[in-house]
C-alpha cells in the first residue's frame, strides 16, 4: 500500500509544480536521484519507494504537458476567429448571457476557409450576448473572439484556469457579428441531449421553488441553485447531498445489487454456471454507470464512480481483502485519470472521508440477535448516527482549513437529510424522468413525491 501511496504523492506534486520542468531535466535528475537512494538505504523497498514517487512525478509532469498543448496558441488570441463544432454539456444561462461549450471540429480566420487551424484546443467554452441560443446536441459555426484559459490563484481559493484545464476547456471567448449559422439540429438520441431533455421538462413540469435543486439531483446542473439556497445548505451542512455524491451512487448500487441478485436467483433454476452474487455486482455497476452518464459524467462523479467499481471489482474477485487497500487503489486511478484532483476540495474531502469511516468501522464486530428484528434495526440506527458524528469530527478540521466554516447542526441535519434525499427524493425523481417518456400518466405523482422530499 504504501508502494502505491508513494506514486501517487509524486503525481500530487507535479501538479503544484509553479513550472513544468523539461524531460531533459528529469532524465538528468533520474538517475543521480536512484543512484542516491541505492547508496543511502541499501535495501530494496525504499529505494522502490523513491523510484514510484519519481514516475508519479514524471506521469504528473507529462500529463500536465499534454493538458498545457491542449490551450489556445498565443497567435490566435483576441482575433476574430471561425469554429465550427457541436454543443456539449448542459448551456448556462440567465439575464445577461448564455455560456455554452462547444466541441470544435474546425477552425480558421473567417478569411481563409481553406486553411484550417492544425493545434487548437478540443473544446472552448463560448458566451453569447446575444439573442443566438443554442441547444445541447446543435452543431454551429461561429465568429468569435477567444482568449487562453487565466484566473485567480490566491491560496485556497477556486482556480479557475486549472478548473478549465481539468475539463480539456483550451479556451474562452464570446460571439462576434458575423457568420453565425447552424450545421445541424439535435440528433435523436444521445445522453448529452436526453440529459438536455430531462433539466428542460424538469423545469416546465415543476412549480416548486426547489426545483433548481431537483434539477441538480437529476442531471447533476447545480449553476440554477442560487447563492441563498446555498447559503442554507452550508449553514446545515447538507450541501454535499446536492451534488451528485457517493452516497445517491452508492443507493442505485445496492439497487442495482438486488437487482441483478434476483436475477441470478432466477436464472440458477436453469443455469447454475455463475453464483447469484455475480450477477448482483455486475449489476450494481450497470446501475451506478447509468446514474453517472444521466449527471454528466464530471469529475467529481468519475471519481466516486471510480472508488465504487473499485468496491464492486474487489467484491466479485471473492478474495479476502482490506477496506484500505480498495481506498488506494481508488485514489491511484482517480489521480491517473485526473492529475490535477488535487485541486478539487472534493477530492480531499471525499477520501479523508472514506478513511474516517473505514478507521471507524472496519475490524469491529458487535453482538446482535439475528432473530431479534427490533434489536438489527436499532443497532443499524445507532450504526448511522455514530457514522454521523465520524463524519463531523473527521472532517472539521479538513473543513476549516479549505473553506473556512464548519456547520455545528451538520450532524442532526444530515441524520435527517440523508435517508429523505437519498432514499425517498432521489428514486422518486428517477422514477418520475423514466414514467415521463414510458408511463407520462404516473409522471405527477411521483414528481410531487419529489417536492414534497424536498419541503421535509
């Protein structure tokens, strides 16, 4: 564990680096830094300790190349420019603009069509202040005006550039007077225009003043939530149940657990080549998977889609293993898919805590009559509020440090909060986008079900 553990502080590392260093100077630095080591310890472990920390620092430091190649060039910024590409991702809007991103598949100055640009960034994220609107899924040529990828890097503070490079965003611009035209309308189907489909039928069909928070819950779009119902949530600390966290993930793998259960109990009756678990993990998978393409697919539910798998791999092995090890295992893969994580609060929270719960919770055997319904349901309860107060404890100091607050009525709060969302909120919202496009006769009732979650 610790081997693994090593790696990843050197692709934490890379990504706090003020410069890139060149590969001439790591591969100068690689081999006095081994040679060093070899006659410093003498023994094989540390010295393998200090070799995985240099490739993780080295596969930070290459990634973080190839996320700086991905920018716009110098010689392209603040001219006008033509792009041409698709809508991606779910469009911003409110009073004064509408902010898009758009996959470019072409581009080039508006006076030399023949001449396409060869290095411009995969995707750009475009404004309109105009009254041009388009829609998830349209593909458009554009005149626009774009600049490289630049914010704020005040210590603890949101880093908008580095936000931008994580999301293979190259650039950032606004649409100029000129040809501004659309390619092509919405396919038919694709999850990009369904999860387009279910954030615009959301807010025609509910009239509740939470709705921006359902629509959040839904497709995983929190920029409808407004400063003030934020506020709240930060004061009780119930914000995390807004974003798509582990815990509505980890609801639809039980589901999906019970699922596919059932149906491995049934296919045993005339085919035994697999145990019934197999099929429920499998299925637990196929579950979360959907969940996550329906919310977007962003890092932050990668991540927890990622520590999930890990979980279920784990489990279908049928291999005896340490909760810990599933936990590095997880943060090795969610830092080779995303080196910068380290610049996601998220991210520390999310893992600190994992790591509290499975300190907490793992190793400890308690006493209970399995005969006894009321005792199994008591000692469930009591098992959760304890997880509770873990969660409270653990994560205050992390809190203070990076947002500098910590909500006292996170505990009592979240002890209510959690079940109504997760178990009662959240499935009846599904429940109700599926019976909008199978059974529309039941797409009322459960979304006022949803509502009135959401009023408790």
């Amino acid at each position: 564990m610790l081997n693994l553990l090593f790696f990843c502080s050197g692709i934490v590392l890379a990504g706090y680096l003020p410069t890139l260093p060149s590969p001439v100077t790591l591969l100068s630095a690689a081999v006095p830094v081994l040679s060093v080591s070899i006659l410093f310890f003498r023994k094989f472990r540390p010295v393998l300790w200090v070799a995985l920390f240099f490739f993780g620092l080295c596969y930070g430091i290459f990634s973080g190349y190839g996320l700086l190649a991905n920018q716009l060039p110098r010689s392209l910024a603040e001219k006008d420019l033509v792009v041409e590409g698709q809508v991606v991702g779910l469009p911003q809007e409110n009073d004064r603009r509408q902010l898009f991103t758009l996959k470019v598949d072409r581009a080039y100055f508006p006076y030399d069509y023949a001449e396409a640009f060869t290095q411009f960034p995969h995707k750009i994220n475009v404004s309109s202040y105009t009254d041009l609107r388009v829609k998830t899924g349209e593909q458009w040529r554009l005149t626009v005006k774009l600049k490289r990828p630049r914010g704020f890097v005040n210590p603890c503070g949101f880093d908008y550039q580095v936000s931008l490079l994580r999301r293979d965003i190259g650039a950032t611009g606004y649409i100029r007077q000129g040809l501004n035209e659309r390619l092509k309308a919405q396919p038919k189907f694709s999850m990009d225009v369904l999860r387009y489909d279910l954030q615009q039928w959301l807010l025609n069909a509910s009239s509740s003043p939470q709705k921006s928070i359902l629509v959040a819950l839904l497709v995983g779009d929190t920029s409808l939530v407004d400063k003030d119902q934020w506020g709240e949530m930060i004061k009780t600390g119930t914000n995390h149940l807004i974003a798509i966290s582990g815990l509505h993930l980890g609801f639809f793998a039980i589901v999906g657990f019970f699922f596919g259960n059932l149906i491995g109990r049934s296919l045993q009756l005339v085919w035994s080549t697999f145990p019934s678990v197999f099929y429920g993990y499998v299925s637990s998978v196929i579950f979360t998977l959907f969940y996550s393409l329906i919310a977007g697919f962003n890092i932050p539910t990668i991540r927890t889609l990622i520590m999930l798998m890990v979980v279920q791999l784990a489990l279908l092995w049928r291999r005896s293993f340490f909760a810990s090890y599933s936990l590095v295992i997880a943060l090795v893969l969610v830092l080779l898919y995303d080196p910068l994580a380290a610049y996601d609060m998220g991210f520390w929270l999310s893992f600190v805590a994992v790591a509290m719960l499975i300190f907490c919770f793992s190793g400890r055997i308690s006493i209970s009559s399995r005969n006894d319904v009321s005792d199994a349901t008591k000692n469930h309860l009591v098992v959760f509020a304890k997880s509770q107060w873990v969660m409270f404890i653990g994560l205050l100091i992390p809190l203070s440090l990076l947002i500098h607050t910590s909500s006292l009525l996170a505990p009592p709060a979240n002890f209510v909060a959690i079940p109504v969302i997760t178990f009662f909120v959240v499935p009846c919202l599904i429940i109700s986008a599926l019976s909008h496009f199978l059974f529309p006769f039941a797409e009322s009732f459960f979304l006022h079900c949803s509502e009135w979650g959401m009023l408790v």
